[in-house]
C-alpha cells in the first residue's frame, strides 16, 4: 500500500493530504523497477557463485571423465611399455647372447615417430582436449614401433635358430654302427699298420668290426652324393654331404639303402656292414671331412657316449695296430 502525506496549512489550521504528480509517480516507478534489477541480479550473482550452471557442470563432469580415462590409458600404456621392456631385455641379454648375436642398437629401438606436426589434423580440426589426445596418440605410436621393431628382431633370431639347427644336424655327432660294447673299433685314426702293403700309412678314419648285414646309419642330415663302387680298394662306398663344409664317409659296404640324391636324416640306415675292396674282413671304415680334410672321427662321438665311455673308445682308438683295409 503507498504512503500517503499530510502537510499542516495555517490558513485553515487543518492537516491537508499532499498530492502526488505524475513525475513523481514516474520516478517511483523508475526507482522500484532499478530496486528489483538490482535485486535479481544479486540473486542471480549469489546463485552462481555457490551454484554450478547446467552447461557448466555437464562440462566440468565430461573433463572429469576424460581425464579419469586418459589416467587408466596412461596406466596401461606404462605397464605394456613396462613389459615391452622385459622383453627387449630378454632378447638382447638372453636369446642374442645365447645365439652369439650383437643386441639390436639402442637408437634403433627407441627411434622416433614424427615431429609434433605429425598430430598438427588434431588441432586444426579443434578436438576437444586436443593436447591429452595429442599425448596419447603419440605415446601409442611410440608403442607400435617398439612392437614392430621387437617383431622384426624376433624374426631374425627365429631365423639364426633355424640355421644353428641345421648346422647342428649336420654335424656328425653319433656313431654310424650300434656299437653298445665298445669292441667293434678294430682300429682307429692316425698312422696304422697296411693291412695289404705291410707299411705304416695314414689311415684317413677307424675301422668298426662287425659281422655282414650289421645295419649302418648315417651319422648326421645331408644327401647323398655317392652310392657306388669306389676306386683305391674301399670296395662300395656312401659318401654324404651335410654341408657346412661336413662331409662323412661310409666304405667296403655290402648293400645299399639309399641312392644318390637322397636326403638322410641322423640315425637313418643307409647300408649294411661288408667285405668289399680292400678288406681283411668284415667291417665299416668310417670317415670324418672337413672343408676337404679327413679328421679323427672319435671327436664327433658325443651324442651316443657317457664321459667313462668315451674315455674308454679313445683308449680303444689310440693302439698302434693294423687297420683292416683302406
């Protein structure tokens, strides 16, 4: 309810009620009205300093998110980094040291992706929180080089593997007759008594006694490149090359069970004990060459005999006796 004014007038000593203009109407008007702008804007000030916005707080809680989850990509990414390290450790320390194999130098594992234009569409497209998204891309990409570099290492090793394994296999590492007794080495490597010219001659291998028909194995992989009648009284000859520079020798045979071209593995019989060529009796000389020369046999013995055993065949070996034919 407006106020209502009184002003006292001598003439009629009497109170007379004032009243108001238009203006002053107006300006009351105007008064209020700027007394209630005022107001809500107070409201609305106090309201948004102690309360968040809709917009605002969908904002505020998107941020929160991302952020939480660039957190838990950054965790991972630590712990596959983590465990790509392990594995870069093991395959310089263990598998290249084991194989023989220089490490893979570190400026190559650790090589850069790209200068910061590399994720420059990023930016120019104005994605949202563009630097965390920056930051994981590169971080990821850092992660598949070092991946594909690892994959590219374990390629190589995985090749050097398979070569060291033929290499080993094509070592001859057993004896070519089952010899359980170790008294078929009738005569070993080195000067002997010729049984035919009744001279000391080099005798190129050892010769195993055993009676006809006793099964012969090739003692490593390789293929035949003779399966015939030799000339120099080794009677009918196997003659296997494993490569490597490795080359065995199988004389006075009886029979064949390979021919020439064949591929052998170790411990495949190839032919049967004989007399043929110059031979006293029935037995398999035996020899060993390496990039063209003949080496003592006995060394390549390691896969058939315990260290008593060998010991015993090296005895066996070193007697200064005939041999039995070439």
């Amino acid at each position: 309810m407006a106020k209502v004014y009184y002003y006292y007038d001598p003439s009629t000593s009497r109170y007379t009620r004032v009243e108001q203009g238009m203006w002053y109407k107006i300006l009351k008007g105007i008064q209020i009205s700027l007394l209630g702008i005022i107001g809500a804007f107070g409201m609305f000030y106090a309201y948004i300093s102690y309360f968040e916005l809709p917009g605002e707080l969908k904002l505020k809680n998107d941020l929160k998110e991302l952020e939480f989850n660039y957190n838990e990509l950054s965790k991972k990414l630590i712990n596959l980094n983590s465990i790509m390290a392990s594995i870069e450790k093991r395959d310089d320390q263990v598998y290249r040291a084991v194989l023989g194999v220089e490490p893979l130098d570190k400026a190559v594992r650790n090589g850069g992706v790209g200068g910061s234009e590399r994720y420059s569409e990023i930016r120019e497209k104005k994605v949202k929180n563009a630097q965390f998204i920056g930051e994981l891309f590169a971080k990821v990409d850092r992660l598949r080089r070092k991946i594909y570099i690892e994959s590219i290492s374990q390629d190589q090793l995985l090749k050097i593997t398979e070569d060291r394994q033929k290499q080993f296999n094509a070592i001859p590492a057993i004896q070519p007759i089952s010899n359980q007794q170790l008294t078929a080495l009738a005569s070993g490597f080195g000067q002997r008594m010729h049984p035919f010219y009744k001279v000391v001659k080099m005798h190129q291998g050892i010769d195993f006694s055993a009676p006809e028909g006793t099964p012969i194995y090739a003692t490593a992989d390789g293929v035949v490149i003779a399966a015939d009648t030799a000339v120099f009284g080794y009677g009918k000859i196997i003659i296997v090359d494993h490569g490597f520079g490795y080359q065995t020798r199988y004389a006075h045979v009886k029979e064949f069970n390979v021919k020439s071209g064949d591929q052998v593995t170790r411990g495949e019989q190839i032919a049967y004990v004989g007399n043929t060529g110059q031979s006293t009796a029935p037995h398999l000389h035996y020899e060993v060459i390496l990039n063209g020369i003949q080496i003592n046999p006995i060394h390549y013995f390691y896969n058939d005999l315990s260290p008593t055993e060998y010991e015993k065949i090296i005895q066996l070996a070193s007697i200064q006796n005939q041999s039995m034919g070439n």
